[in-house]
C-alpha cells in the first residue's frame, strides 16, 4: 500500500499480491462487497460498471449503519441521555473523519448536506439569500452586471442552480467551452472568467467525458479576479487523493453514495472564513442561536447550515467508508482505477464502430468512459439498445445523457453509453464488457 | 436469450425499415415530443380530414423501440376514424401498462401485439409511447382538444 493517511485499524491489513499495478489484491477486496457476487438473468455474473452513478458498500459500511440504530439510535446535539451522547458523538466523529480525508485545516468546515446537489445549491442560495443580509455579506451578493461562470461539462446539478441564482439575481451566466477531445477550452479563460465574475463553479471530473480538469489554473485566474470557486468534486473525492488547500478552492461539494457510503448524505466543505459570514440557506431546528416570535439569530458553522434532523445514520455510513478507503489508501485506488481505465480505453478503442467521447488516452482522466457505437450496417445504435442487451448478458453501464445534456448537444449525440469503474472494477469485467459489445453490433446488424 | 421477448423480429423490421417516416406537407398541427430520461426525440405532424386521420408524417430519433413503435403506430392510424384510432391508443396504452399481465388481440393491435414484451421493462414503456403520446396531442390540438368520452379514464 502506498497510502499517506493513517489506518483507522477497521480493517485488516491486505497482501500486496498484486492486481495489475493497483497495489491490492483485487478480488480480496471484492469480497467486502456482497453485492459483487450477485448473479442476474439467466444466472449470469453481475458486471457492475455504474459506479459514476452509485457505487457499491462494503460490509463495514452496512455493519455500521446496522449497529448504530441496534445500540446508539436517538437525536443528536439535543437531550442528555447516553443514547444522545452517543448518537452525538458518532455524528460528530463522521465530521471528524471526512474533515481529515480532504485535508480540511478545521472540523467545522465539513457541512453534512443531502447529496451534491444540495451542497451546491446551497452555496446558490447562500449568495441569493445575501441580498438581504448585513454587510458581512458583501462577498455573497450579486446582481445585474456580474457573472457567474461554469464549464460546458457540468452535471446539471453544477448548472442548473447556477441558472437559477442568475434568474433571482438578474446576474450572467458564462461557461467555458470543450474541446473535441472533451478537455476545457481554456484559451480564451481570461475573457470567460473577468473582474465581473463573482462565482465560479466547476467539475473537478466529468461525469460523462471522465476528464479530470485543471484545477489550478481556473482557481488561480478566479482568485486574480477575486471570484469565489466552487469545486464540484463528486466524481473525483471518491478516486483520487484530495486535499482541499493544495486545490485552493473555496468550496468543495461531494456526496457519499459514490465513495462506497450510504446514499442521502453528502458534504460541502468550505472555508471557515467565508462559512461564518455565510447567510443560511435552509431555516429551522439546530440552525439557530436565539430565536424570538420577531426574528432569530443564527448558530456558527457547520450547524448554520444544517436545519433540521440531519442523516446520522447515514453520516455514521460514510465515516465507515471513509475508513474503509484510507485502509486501503487512495494513492492505490487511483492507480488500480488508472489502470483499469487505460485497459478499457484500449479494449474500447479496438471495438469497430466505437466512438470514445471523451479524452481518448488515460492522461489526467477518471474511469468514466462513454462512447458511442455502430452496429455491423454502420447504422447508429441508441444507447438504450446497447445497455439493454448489455444488461441481459449482466452487464450494467449508464446510458442517456448523464444529467450532462450540454456534452451531449455539444458531440452532437443524443446519448451516451458510459462503463464507469471503482477500487473494485477489474480488467475481467472490462472484457466481458467488450466481448458484449461484439454482440450487441451483431444482434442489430442487417 | 430473454431479450428476444422484447426487440422482436417485427420490431426490428420496422427499426431497420420504418414506415410513414419523413415530414410531409399538408399537416393541421405539428408536436415535438421528448423522452427526457433517454433523449428520444420526434418531431411529428397530423393532417385530420372528415374526422378520419389523413396522414401522420414525423421525424425522430432514439432507441429501437421508439423508433419502431412509431412505424408501427402510423401504420395503425393512417386512414381510420379518429375515433377508432384514439380507441387503439387506449387498446396499445393499457398494454404498456399491462407488464406482460395481458395477452393482446392481434386483431386489434397487428403489428403493435410485439411490443408486449416491452411492457415487462419498465424503463422502456416511454420509449414504446413516445410517438402515440406526441400523436394523440397533435390531434387533440387539431380539433381543438378532444371529446371528453375520448379521454383516456
């Protein structure tokens, strides 16, 4: 193992045997996913390739959800019971664990959010909701005249609350364009981010194109104009070391159900000065500091941003899977994925009739791979078609157009069909993928 | 394998060589319907004359079930009594719905009883009903909206 964190202990430590270049034994480390040994149709083996999409929980993730309702359940931050301390201290110790994942300076940086979608339109209605609040705000607000910039590759959850803040606040929205090789056209960066730029939200790795963009180049241009950045990092959190002062963002929106933890949580990591002067976004129990029939005062950060019951279970989860991707270490993660996807590239790119969309090398790119294809006639397949009699031969991909529309208008495709990989996809499944794709350009072929 | 339940060889006969396709002039109305989960698209257009549908042209895009279904779908419709064909949008929507509970009557649905199948895959019931859905609107709109016994209960 090649990690740079510190093991937590929870799991046992594995023999570097060696899949291909990935520095653990992948199929030991399957066998932590009950699911991967599902058999589909007609008793076929499940080919999990929709992990952009959910990934899958291993064991310990499911055992401590399970024992945190048998022994600890009750509310939290509320009531002096030993169930609500626990409960507490569990909660809390989930913030703990993803603060020291991300290389958070501070715990209470880590805000829980519902998935990172919710992160994001947070931020959104923060800077909406600043209009109205006093002048510790300023950085928050804007209006006709300004803008806010994201790229052509964002998943609509990074697009469409920026519309909608633009559309509250009569401010611009302005993107960065693709290349044909599906990277950021960054040539003309400095006219798309200017000093009128307020905000700008970008997708650290493409859900569709799998590309991993350059953070510090967008973040650096941002910061000379004094825009606030928001880093969307649900598909890149769960693959890759991430440490959130080297990024340099100011936000950072990620969600547990891609990083083999429980769905219904996810995070929005900010910085600690800005989170304080931060208006709230959602009103209600917790979020507060005193409260009168005329108006309220609100609690500092994180508690600020986190009305209501939030997800204990759920965050007692994804502190489990945390912990199950340190043991394993995230520097050996990103490199069995990157070897994954450069076999699959290379398989894919073998299939006649195949389109990559997307970088077409593994430089400075995730295991998400779309593509489209033809059938033995030439004719275009629909993705439906593909993923359906994929499905049959227990192969599962994604197809559609990923919440990325805009990428899709942009190749000019009406969808994609995408093999997405995680720590536990193998080159085996990769094959089975290929040797499908063979079938299915047959079975539409005249 | 399983799936030959669902992509029957009628349909894709009617994928490889659909019937009625291409937009075609005279038309009272013209719709553009979407399948937002799959990006199926058709772009279609009605001529009603005498209370008998005259023609149905259309242009579309997607899977092959929605691509067939509506080849399949103007086939059916081309030259009946609007009544009748909005009777047989009923007949081919309950069997979507049906998922693979009814056996339809070849009598009635024709070339339409293959995609029984599709109806156990409920992911692909929308691409089935794309067209008949973009069809019905464009003739409601035609008439000026529907008679209320026309209505699907």
């Amino acid at each position: 193992m090649t990690s740079t964190r510190p093991s937590s202990g929870r799991q046992s430590v594995r023999p570097a045997t060696g899949g291909p270049g990935g520095g653990y034994d992948v199929e030991q480390v399957r066998k932590d996913f009950p699911i991967l040994a599902r058999r589909v149709h007609d008793d076929r083996p499940l080919v999990y390739l929709d992990s952009a999409a959910s990934s899958q929980k291993p064991v310990s993730v499911l055992d401590a959800e399970r024992d945190y309702y048998e022994l600890h359940n009750a509310n939290v931050h509320r009531g002096i019971h030993v169930l609500a301390e626990e409960a507490t201290a569990l909660y809390e110790a989930a913030r703990d664990k993803v603060a020291a994942f991300i290389g958070a300076p501070r715990r209470d940086e880590v805000v829980f959010t519902k998935n990172s979608s919710e992160a994001l339109n947070l931020v959104a209605y923060a800077m909406s909701n600043a209009a109205t609040s006093g002048p510790e705000a300023e950085r928050f607000r804007l209006g006709p005249g300004d803008e806010v910039v994201v790229t052509e590759m964002e998943h609509h959850s990074n697009l469409v609350p920026w519309q909608m803040l633009c559309r509250r606040t009569g401010a611009t929205l302005r993107w960065i364009g693709l290349t044909d090789d599906g990277r950021l056209d960054l040539a003309d960066l400095d006219q798309v981010i200017t000093g009128r730029a307020k905000v700008v939200s970008f997708v650290h790795q493409s859900n569709i194109l799998g590309t991993v963009n350059p953070v510090e180049k967008i973040v650096s241009r941002a910061r000379a104009v004094g825009a606030l950045t928001v880093l969307d990092g649900s598909q890149s959190v769960p693959h890759m070391p991430i440490d959130v002062t080297a990024l340099g963002v100011d936000f950072l929106a990620f969600t547990g159900h891609k990083m083999c933890g429980p769905t219904g949580i996810g995070i929005l990591w900010g910085r600690h000065e800005l989170l304080e002067v931060m208006p709230p976004f959602l009103g209600g129990g917790e979020m507060i500091e005193l409260v009168t029939m005329e108006e309220s005062t609100y609690a500092v950060p994180p508690h600020r941003f986190e009305a209501g019951t939030p997800m204990i279970a759920q965050a007692v989860g994804l502190g489990a899977a945390v912990d199950y991707l340190t043991d394993l270490g995230m520097d050996a993660i990103a490199a069995h994925e990157h070897d994954i996807t450069a076999y699959a590239l290379d398989g894919l790119s073998a299939v006649p009739g195949l389109r990559i969309i997307g970088p077409p090398d593994a430089v400075d790119r995730g295991g998400a791979v779309s593509f489209v294809l033809t059938g033995t006639d030439d004719r275009p397949l629909h993705p439906h078609d593909v993923g359906q009699l994929l499905d049959e031969l227990g192969v599962a991909v994604r197809v559609g157009h990923h919440c990325a529309r805009p990428v899709c208008l942009r190749f000019g495709v009406p969808a994609t069909t995408r093999a997405s990989f995680h720590l536990y996809s193998t080159r085996g499944e990769v094959d089975a993928l290929v040797e499908g794709l063979g079938h299915v350009r047959r079975f539409f072929g005249t | 394998m399983n799936l030959d339940s669902m992509y029957q060889e009628i349909i894709l006969d009617h994928y490889r060589n659909p019937h009625h396709r291409g937009l075609r002039e005279p038309f009272d109305t013209e719709v553009h319907h979407v399948n937002p989960t799959c990006g199926d698209e058709v772009t279609l257009r009605v001529k009603v004359a005498d209370g008998v549908v005259a023609d149905v042209s259309y242009e579309s895009e997607g899977c092959s079930i929605s691509q067939a279904s509506a080849s399949v779908m103007t086939d059916l419709v081309i030259g009946r009594s609007v009544h009748d064909a909005l009777e047989l949008g009923r007949e081919f929507l309950a069997l979507m719905q049906s998922r693979g509970t009814v056996e339809p009557d070849e009598d009635v649905l024709e070339d339409a009883v293959a995609f029984a199948g599709v109806s156990r895959y409920p992911a692909r019931v929308k691409c089935a009903l794309l067209s008949w859905m973009a069809w019905k609107d464009a003739t409601a709109q035609a008439l000026g909206g529907i008679p209320e016994q026309e209505v699907d209960r």
